[in-house]
C-alpha cells in the first residue's frame, strides 16, 4: 500500500504543533479540552442487566426546588406506570415504577446526597403490575401536545441536569431546523449511553424520528465520539435498517465533546451564542438516552420510570443496570460485587459529577454512574502550589478563558475582571483543574465564585 | 498528555536541562565555572531558607517548589566566573529574596528572579565585575580550584592574565574573535528535551533567536555574522531557559511571539549599539515588565461571545 506522503508528515505535524501550543482549528470543530483515560473496558462489555425489583422505592418529585404535587396517598395502592404526583409549572409528571403500596411522603437524599427532594416511598409488592399505557395518538404532531405529552409522562434530560425534555421542545421563535443528539459520552468510566445505543439502537432511532417528524427539522445527527466503535456501527445499520436520512457522525475523543455548546458546533458548525439556548440558532438537542425515553413514552406509552445507570470502579462484576427510579444507591452497587476494600463512591462522571456525600440517598433520574473505590480510583489532588503561569489550563479550557487569570480575579473577588474575563461562559468542565501541575482547584473555585454571585 | 505532570518536577526537569549546557561549560573553561555554579546554587539554598525564616511560612513547603535550583543554576552559569563572592551573593539575595520572595513568593514576581539578580549587579558595580577575568579566555581553563578559591574570595594576588575587558557569559562583545563555546550545544539539546516535553513553549526561543539574527542584519551586520552571533555566550541559555519561564512570560500564543520577538529584538539592538554588554538580562527584564500589558491585549475571544476588546 502506498503511504501518501500528507498522512505521514500528519502526525509529525500535530506533535509539533502541541509543543509549539498552536492550536489546530482545521481538524478540530472547537479549541482546547483534554485526553483523559477513559475507563470505559471497566463496564462495556457485559450486557445491560435488569436490577431485581427492591423491597422499597423512595420516587424523588423533582429537584433544585422543582416538585410535583403528589396525588397519592400513604396506604393507597399504586400500579406500576400510574401518574403519583403532577407537574405543576415548569415542574414534571411522576410515577410509579412498580406496583405496592404507598407508605410515607417524606424528605429523602437523592444522589449524590446534597439534595433532600420529597419522595414518595412505595412498598413494592413484588407484582410488578402495570396500569393503563397511553401511548400519543400517531397522527398528534403538534409541538405543544408532544411537549405537554412529555411533561405528563415524566421525561426529563437524562444526560445531565435533568432539564424537563418537554420545555425544551418549546423553545423559542426560531424555527428549529436540525435535532442535534448527543451520544458523545465524553466523561471517562461512564458506559449507560453506549450499551443503550449497541443493544437498542433501534429504539433509540424509533425516538430520534418521532423528535424529527414533529420539530419538522432538515436535519438530524447523531454526535457519537469514536472510542465507542461498535455503538455507532450498531446505529448506523439500524439508520440503513429503517432508511432514514438520520446522520450518525464520529467525533473525535476528546473531552468535553458531549457539552452541549461543543456538540452542536462539532455537528452543525454553528455557535450557540453566550447566555442562549440552542433554539436562538435553530438547533434543539438531547442525549440518546432521552430520545429512547421519548421513543417508549411516545410509542407505547411507558412514562419515564426507570434508567440505565453505570455501576463501575472497584466490583467484581461493574456494568450496566436497568434501574427504576428511586432504588437505594447502596442496593445498586451491592448487584455489581464491590470489592471489600473499595472505599468512596463518586455519582457521576470523575470530571463533573460529586462524591456521594449521603449513603442513604436514592437513584434518580439523572443519576448516570457510581464510581465505586472512588478513594483510590479519583484520590483527592495534593496541596495546590501557587500558579506558575504555566498557560496550560488555557490550552485546556474548551471555552478560550484564561483560568490562571480567573483564578487569581476569584481569590481578590474582583467582580468587574471577572466579568470582562466572562467567568459567566465557564461550562465548569474541570478540565483546566485536570491540567494544573499546582493542583490548583480551579474549577471548584469558578463554581463557588459563581453561585456566589448568582446569590447576590 | 503532560508527561511532567508537578510544578516541582517542571522545576527540576528545568534543573536536569541544563545539565548538558553546564557539563560542556565546565568541560570548556574549567574548575572555575563549577565553583560559580555550586556557589549560587548553595547561596540560593540559603537565601531560600532565610526567606522561609523571615516570612514564616513552612521551611518544607518554600524548598518543596524547588524554583530556587533552576534560579541557583541560571545565576551560576550566567555570572562571570570569578566574580568576588560577594557580588555572587548580592545577586542571588536580590533575585530569590528580593524579587520572588518580595512579590509574594513563586509565581508573584513579575521578573525573572536570576536575570533581575544579575542586572542589579551588572548595573551596580560594573567595575568590580567586569575587571574579571573574561570567561571567553582560554586561559580559564587552566585555572585550578585553589587559584580560583583565591580570586573569587579577592584573597592572594589577583589574577592577571592578559584579561581583555569584556563581560558576563551573556554577553559577547569581546576582542578575541570568535570561539565556539561548546555549552552553546548543550544548551540547545536540553532545550529542545524541555520542549518535547512540554515544560517550555518552543516559540519563545525559536523567535527570540530568529528576531535577534534579523535585527542584527537590519542593524547592518552581514548574515554571516547575524547567524554566528547566535552561538555566542549565553543568548542559547537565554533563549531556552530564561525567556521560556513560564512566570514571567505571557500566557497566549501570540503574546509569547510578541514576547520572543520583543527581546530578540532589544538583544540585537543592545549588543550593536548598547554600552551595557549585558543585553541579554535588560532586554529579558525590559519585556517581562511588558508582560501583563501583553496578556491583557492578548486574550483570546471567548466561545460564544463575541471577540474580546480587551
Ligand atoms: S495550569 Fe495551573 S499553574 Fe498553570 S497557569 Fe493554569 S492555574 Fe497556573
Ligand atoms: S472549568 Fe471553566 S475555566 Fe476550566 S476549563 Fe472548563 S470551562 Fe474553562
């Protein structure tokens, strides 16, 4: 075979341009962000298992103070899939994922454990009876049905800050003209999207199109990154299986490509302005684990009662779990064997997510990952040494902040440098922290610095 | 993606660079350029625990950040050898007590500690550095360690061979024609390792060289001479090793091609025109005071926003 003299002077250039700090804008959609070791062998290779029905479930009604009003009461018999409290506002439908008794309505931690929701907790009686599904009538393809459809069957962005699906689909003005699904899983260790997208590819395209058809979008792609070889083999032959014209495109690896903002220029080139959300410039996006749910609500009615959730790190047997909404957190991580020494449990990916901070909390529907042996697999970083200006955590900020110059703005609490800094574009992606060779908690600070001001 | 991964292991592998430049220097003009080099390093060890004495904080973590080795080194290397003692002293008290120490500790100062060190003495007693024995002359190396003992503590009878005035190693102006200086290799090898390594920016010296070759050939010197004058004294050791400090040098791309080109610039002006033969840490000096107006000029456009003003 011959050898084309670009490729191989490619990588000679790419080492160059590292050291020379040149970023490469050509090949790569956005600047910046980090290789990480991604941990996923830990989980993907066994099929997504089906967690036994627990004995108790405490159903969260809602988080960051936005709860449906239960219509149920303690003594009461639920079936599984029956509506137990109702959205009201912006806040979303909630339902039983199995069927018993309800028992108490009380404040209980949902993980990671720095939130006390109401729950409601429904004694299972082992039936695992459904009541009445109503799927959407076919030929309904309003976008205010679908989206008050979806408010009632519970969906809410299963990717990351469980942002109710159906007030997405609302949006703006601009009418939307590409569905833009994230299938990125960039964060290393988590593994639920990619066995969702090898074993059900289908359903999850059977979603993606009632999306499609009822936005009325020209375009829908699929932004999967390519350490995930066999998801996007799987999803392009269910594209070729069912003919539609739904792209699925391989990103490259590299973190944090499942970011909202950096998804959507990767796949459509388009910038969302600051402080805007996708619809301004005519996108709407979801995770693929989002459109599935969509697809099940839509189709066969089923409301969002269950998720597919990583347990990996330091057991005998990590993977994937079918998971209803409200299982102990203890009890999941008990199906996949921890190892007796395996200390620390971390709920969500290692860049983003948070230690568990309370062990009784309950799985809810944003829940994606538990790290467990979180103490040695993510230690805690050493001391932070003052900054060196090394420059290196602004190669790494995927937004173009200069993190060395935020820092040192937070520590003085300068708001007006902060503000012309646009510490208000920071995605806290933690990659600059990741870099540091002061450990300085870079990202941390920004979120406080951040929230502080958001009091204000 | 990093393989240096600790701001102490930067430090040191800054240290373990210098290695090759400093082993040739020494192979080159003898004993006495490892005495200058173990005295500033043992001085900046001292200046480094009096600093932790004085402003309280813990002795393990000041010496823990090892920025006192490279400072140490830079110093020795870039001082005459045979400098008097004492100003081998002032320079390091300046550049780690007063210039790091004094702005707050590592990462505070605005100025390359060893080259603010230096200039202070350059500037301040030039007639008592500069009567020493010039490190160009191959007469050095045949000065052994007790002979040397003696001149830098100006004790015995002073040296007197045919010294020709000249300077510190950074600068270059001297009558002897040109000699290669081996370290010039050394220096280029362990830079060129820092670089692969990603503990410095290979833009700075690549355009600190280039700038200064070019200024001296709009300066009116031929190419020839432009392009020998960059293996003269230290410019390699500058252009690798001091220019690249991450502290005092910008933290954008094009601000560290301003940077570079800013000083290569001021090395070539100053050596062509300057009185001082010490270009090399004014020039470095002069641009590291740019330094925060540069980043400030400089920042990137953020995502999503429009492209900054400023
Ligand atoms: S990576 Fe850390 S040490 Fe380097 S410039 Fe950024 S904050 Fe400073
Ligand atoms: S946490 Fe914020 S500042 Fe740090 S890399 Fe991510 S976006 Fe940039």
């Amino acid at each position: 075979m011959q050898l084309n003299a670009e490729q191989s002077v490619r990588p000679v250039l790419s080492w160059l341009k590292q050291r020379v700090s040149v970023r490469d804008t050509q090949i790569e959609s956005w600047r910046g962000g980090v290789h990480l070791p991604d941990q996923k062998h830990l989980s993907n290779r066994r099929h997504i298992r089906h967690a036994p029905l627990p004995r108790m479930l405490c159903v969260p009604l809602g988080w960051n103070g936005r709860e449906a009003q239960p219509v149920v009461v303690p003594g009461q018999r639920v079936l599984k899939g029956q509506a137990i409290a109702s959205g009201v506002g912006t806040a979303v439908w909630v339902h039983a994922p199995t069927s018993g008794i309800v028992k108490r309505i009380m404040p209980v931690p949902v993980a990671p454990g720095t939130q006390m929701p109401t729950c409601i907790v429904i004694e299972s009686d082992g039936e695992d009876e459904w009541g009445m599904l109503e799927p959407l009538a076919r030929e309904e393809t309003s976008i205010d049905t679908l989206s008050a459809f979806l408010m009632q069957k519970g969906l809410v962005g299963l990717g990351g800050a469980g942002f109710p699906t159906g007030l997405k689909l609302k949006g703006g003005d601009r009418t939307i003209d590409t569905l833009v699904v994230n299938g990125a899983e960039c964060e290393p260790f988590i593994t639920c999207d990619d066995r969702l997208m090898r074993e059900r590819a289908l359903s999850v395209l059977q979603g993606v199109q009632v999306l499609a058809n009822t936005l009325q979008v020209d375009r829908v792609r699929i932004g999967i990154e390519d350490n995930k070889p066999t998801a996007i083999r799987r999803m392009q032959e269910a594209c070729a299986q069912i003919h539609s014209n739904i792209e699925v495109v391989e990103i490259p690896t590299r973190y944090p490509a499942g970011s909202l903002r950096h998804l959507v220029k990767a796949l459509t080139g388009r910038t969302i302005p600051e402080g805007a959300l996708p619809a301004a410039i005519g996108v709407t996006a979801l995770n693929v684990a989002t459109a599935f749910a969509v697809g099940q609500a839509v189709l066969e009615g089923r409301p969002l009662i269950s998720r597919i959730v990583t347990v990996t790190g330091l057991c005998e047997r990590p993977g994937n779990f079918e998971v209803p909404i409200g299982m102990g957190v203890r009890q999941l991580i008990g199906l996949a064997l921890p190892q007796p020494d395996a200390r620390g449990v971390h709920v969500g990916g290692p860049m983003m997510g948070e230690s568990l901070a309370h062990r009784m909390s309950v799985v809810a529907k944003t829940t994606s990952c538990l790290i467990v042996g979180a103490r040695s697999l993510l230690p805690p970083r050493p001391e932070p040494t003052p900054c060196i200006r090394c420059s290196r955590c602004a190669d790494a900020c995927p937004v173009g902040l200069q993190p060395m110059e935020l820092f040192r703005a937070s520590s003085n609490d300068n708001r007006p440098l902060l503000a012309t800094l646009k510490i208000n574009s920071c995605i806290e992606c933690g990659a600059c922290s990741y870099v540091c060779p002061s450990n300085i908690p870079l990202r941390d600070t920004f979120r406080q610095q951040k929230r502080a001001q958001a009091k204000r | 993606m990093y393989v240096i991964k600790s701001t102490p292991a930067l430090m040191l592998a800054v240290a373990i660079a210098l290695m090759p430049g400093m082993v040739l220097h020494g192979l080159q003009f003898g004993p006495a350029v490892w005495l200058q080099v173990g005295i500033c390093l043992v001085a900046a060890l001292l200046a480094e625990l009096a600093a932790a004495f004085y402003r309280q904080v813990g002795l393990v973590k000041t010496l823990a950040d090892c920025s006192w080795v490279p400072t140490g080194l830079l110093l020795g290397l870039s001082l005459a050898p045979l400098t008097p003692i004492y100003l081998d002293l002032l320079a390091t008290i300046v550049a780690i007590n007063l210039i790091k120490h004094g702005a707050g500790g590592m990462g505070q100062n605005r100025i390359n500690p060893a080259m603010g060190g230096l200039m202070v003495v350059a500037l301040a007693f030039p007639t008592l550095l500069y009567p020493a024995p010039s490190a160009h002359a191959p007469w050095l190396a045949q000065v052994d360690l007790a002979q040397a003992w003696q001149a830098i503590l100006r004790i015995g009878p002073r040296l007197h061979f045919d010294a020709m005035a000249s300077a510190t190693p950074l600068a270059n102006h001297y009558q002897g024609g040109f000699s290669v200086h081996w370290s010039v290799f050394g220096y280029l090898l362990g830079g060129l390792a820092l670089a692969a390594l990603r503990v410095i920016r290979l833009e700075i010296p690549l355009m600190l060289l280039a700038s200064c070759a070019l200024t001296c050939v709009a300066l009116g010197e031929s190419w020839a001479d432009s392009l020998t004058e960059l293996l003269y004294g230290g410019l390699m050791l500058a252009a690798f090793f001091i220019a690249t400090d991450p502290v005092t040098s910008p933290v954008t791309f094009k601000g560290r091609l301003v940077y570079a080109a800013l000083i290569g610039a001021l090395i070539g002006t100053v050596r062509r025109f300057g009185l001082y033969p010490d270009g090399i840490c004014i020039a470095v000096v002069l641009c590291n005071l740019l330094v925060v107006d540069i980043d400030r000029r400089m920042r990137p456009a953020v995502f999503g926003n429009p492209p900054a003003g400023r």
